[in-house]
C-alpha cells in the first residue's frame, strides 16, 4: 500500500467524552489528511449551570462522566470555593487527596488490566484469553475493587459521590473500616509492583518530542496551585485559561485547545515526565528500575507511568489512613458572594479545568469546564497522521491495530480504549485511475469481523 491512495474511515469509538470517528486520507504514499472528530461531545453542561445555585452545581457535573464524577466534582468545588471565598480545612483537603488516590487506583486499574494487557498479551480481548489467565483476571479486579473501596470510604461512592461538598465533607471515614482497607491495600500492592513491571517490560514505542502539562503538588496527590510545562514555565492555576487557545476544528463537536501556541499533552506521562520527585519514597523505592526510563517521549510509557500512579496512591493512602483520625467537622455552607473562581486538578487523563462565576445572589453566571481529552486531541490526531506515515508499509488490519493502541495509551477515557466499532477501507490504487471515466474506483474491503470488548 506504500503508493495506493486509500482512505481509512474509522467509524463509532466508543465514548471519548461523547463519540468519535476517525478519517484518514493518503495520496500517492502520504498522509495528507486526518480528521479525529469527537462527535455527541455538545452536552450543554455549561449552559446548565446558569442560574444554579453554587452549592447544587459539584453534583450536578460530575454526572459529565461516570469514569471520572469525583474529578469533575472536586474540580467544581475547588473553582466555587475560589468564587465565593470558602476555606477547606486541612483534614477536609486530606479527603480529597484520598478520594483522588482512590479515583486514579481504580481508573488506571480497569484501563490496564482490561484494555491495555490484552495487546500486551496477543489477544484481541480479555474475553480471548485461555484459564491460565484466571488468576492474572482476578487481580484485575480485585485492584479495582480496592480501588472502589477507597474511594466510597472517603468520598461516599466510586461513582456520582456525594460527601464531598463546598468547604467541607458531609461524612468522615470509619475508623473500622479505614484498617480493614489499609490492609486490603497493602495486600494489592505486590500485584501493582507486578503490573508495573508487566509494562516496563512492553517494547511498543511511538517516540516523538512534544509539550508537556500539569498541575504539581507536593505529594502527587493531583491537586496544587501551580501548572508545570515541559519548559519549566510555573503558573498559578487562576491564570492557565490565559495561556491556552480554543482551536476550533470545523469536524469534530469538541473545541481542541493550544498551550502557549502549540499543541500540548495532558495526562499520566505529563505527570510523570515533570513531577515523579514528588511521589512517595516507597514508591519511587520499589519503582525505581521502571522510574529511569523517564522523562520520556514514548506514548506507551503513559501506561507504565499509571502503573506507578496506582502504587503512589496505595502508598500514600495508607499513610494517610495510618496517621490520621478523621473526626466529623461541623462546616457550615459559606454564605454566597459576587466572585470568580478557577479550579485546576489532574484527573487520571491529565488537566481538568474548571472555572465558575457566582453572583451575588449565590446563582452561578458562567461555567467553563475545560476537559483533558479536548485538551489531548489536537495532538492526538497529529500522532495518528505521523503513526500511519511511518506504518504505510503493513497490511490494512494492522495498520487499524497500531491506530487503536496509540489511542489507548493516550487512555482519552476508559471505555474509548476499546476496540474501534466499525472499519471499512476505500483504496484508491493505480488500476481504478486507469478506467475510461477518469472516477475512482472504490474497492471496499469485508467489514472489519467484530472485536469482543
């Protein structure tokens, strides 16, 4: 296929902040355009938050995503707080760390073991794989379950929680429960040394240069004050807005965004290219063989740096468990107030930005909620347009294969790092530009069969 004109259209990703498609054109051996087009990505949670009352709007967009409801919660409650002057105590600011630890174990756990090992593995899914594999699938989801565990015991839920609230938390873990989780933890941290070292070990590589974003904390806890680049730029997170620019892509529902002019990337390899001194000592301990491969330019080693995020947040919650006694905080609601708010975390797919102006009256004016994945895309779509030009040489499946990798390690949301739905091929080769009617022939090839998720 070196010198065909084809076309690759790649139709109906499963949820990638919405649904996406994917079209790629090459003319006479190159890639001459590439369309990501995030589409049904329009859920007007922007609108719907004027004229809400302040407190109401942490529950309402977290039900943005299902995957990641505690970061946009927490996201919200940081940008409110910031509007209407409401200070979090420090056992308050303890919770969300934990609830993030929590969000982030289960996350990249369910990413990993279900979407990712299966190309690590050979197969097309962890539906394909033989009985000696049942104790490896197990594991799996039994990480994932800590992970869950974590999060309900200090957020209320994995999914849609809500203890936490604008300056406070409505509920405290249980001291009980709290010790037979810290040993559940401890009991699921081999495995996740183990993982670690199952993608140390992978040789896929797309190497290539870019910008690196995130927000750093002293405790890789993926909340802070300052976002970090590649270019050891600091910024404080009320003024990172100003330095990005919305790029409007005439094809996709999703408003792609530049940082500092350029396309950019968010997410677990950002962190860990600029902030890994800021793990916990016994992670970077007994990570320390995976850790020197950073800083790093391959995109799959954004799964080596979940893997080491997933042990990071299992040190540190233990810690946290181990050397605090959570006691319930009376909180009153902070009283509404004019003002303007910027909230900035790291969610598991990088930088999640929130900003919300309250009106006097306690009634939100204005929303913007600023999603890793828009911020991804840009860069996305020129990595799957570079990753083609250099495969042009391989068979058409494969070349669909190696696409549907980069995306997952990009991970732009955790069911989306399943398999492609439907493919179909239109190659326009030298025969078809032979015919008498000077059109070209599309010869289109058998569906692509079915893959399992």
């Amino acid at each position: 296929m070196h010198e065909s004109d084809f076309d690759l259209h790649i139709e109906g990703i499963s949820k990638i902040e919405g649904h996406a498609g994917l079209d790629i054109q090459v003319r006479r051996g190159q890639v001459t355009d590439v369309r990501l087009a995030i589409t049904e990505y329009k859920r007007f949670y922007d609108q719907a938050m004027r004229g809400k009352m302040y407190h109401s709007i942490p529950n309402m967009v977290s039900h943005i995503c299902g995957t990641c409801s505690i970061a946009h919660q927490v996201a919200a409650i940081e940008a409110i707080e910031h509007a209407v002057g409401a200070q979090p105590s420090e056992q308050t600011l303890l919770l969300r760390k934990l609830s993030l630890w929590g969000l982030n174990l289960r996350d990249h756990a369910m990413h990993l073991y279900l979407f990712c090992l299966p190309d690590l593995l050979g197969v097309d899914s962890v539906l394909d794989l033989g009985p000696e594999y049942k104790e490896l699938m197990k594991t799996a989801f039994d990480v994932k379950k800590a992970g869950n565990h974590l999060c309900t015991e200090t957020i209320g839920a994995a999914v849609h929680p809500t203890r936490a609230q604008v300056g406070r938390y409505s509920q405290v873990p249980d001291a009980a429960k709290t010790k037979e989780l810290v040993h559940e933890l401890l009991e699921m941290r081999p495995h996740v040394i183990e993982l670690i070292d199952r993608f140390s070990d992978c040789h896929f590589k797309f190497d290539t240069p870019t910008r690196y974003v995130a927000v750093r904390s002293p405790d890789f806890c993926y909340l802070g004050d300052t976002i970090w680049d590649s270019e050891e730029r600091q910024i404080p997170q009320a003024e990172y807005f100003d330095h990005l620019k919305r790029v409007i892509i005439p094809y996709s529902q999703a408003t792609g965004f530049h940082y500092q002019g350029s396309p950019y990337m968010v997410g677990a390899l950002a962190r860990m290219n600029l902030h890994r001194d800021t793990l916990h000592p016994d992670t970077r301990r007994d990570a320390a063989a995976a850790l020197k491969r950073f800083p790093s330019h391959n995109r799959y080693d954004s799964n080596v740096a979940q893997a080491i995020e997933m042990l990071n947040a299992i040190d540190h919650a233990t810690d946290a468990f181990e050397s605090h006694e959570f006691k319930k905080e009376e909180t009153p609601l902070p009283p509404a107030r004019e003002g303007r708010g910027v909230g900035v975390i790291e969610a598991p797919r990088g930088t999640l930005y929130y900003m919300v102006d309250v009106m006097a009256d306690g009634k939100v004016r204005e929303g913007i909620p600023v999603i890793p994945t828009a911020q991804n895309q840009v860069h996305m779509e020129i990595d799957i347009g570079e990753l083609v030009q250099n495969s042009l040489d391989l068979p058409k499946e494969q070349i669909e294969h190696e696409i549907e990798k980069l995306v997952r390690a990009y991970d732009p949301c955790t069911s989306c790092a399943a398999h492609f739905l439907k493919v179909k091929w239109d190659v326009k080769g030298a025969a078809a530009k032979k015919k008498k009617t000077g059109g070209r022939k599309k010869v289109a090839s058998k569906k692509k069969k079915a893959r399992k998720n």
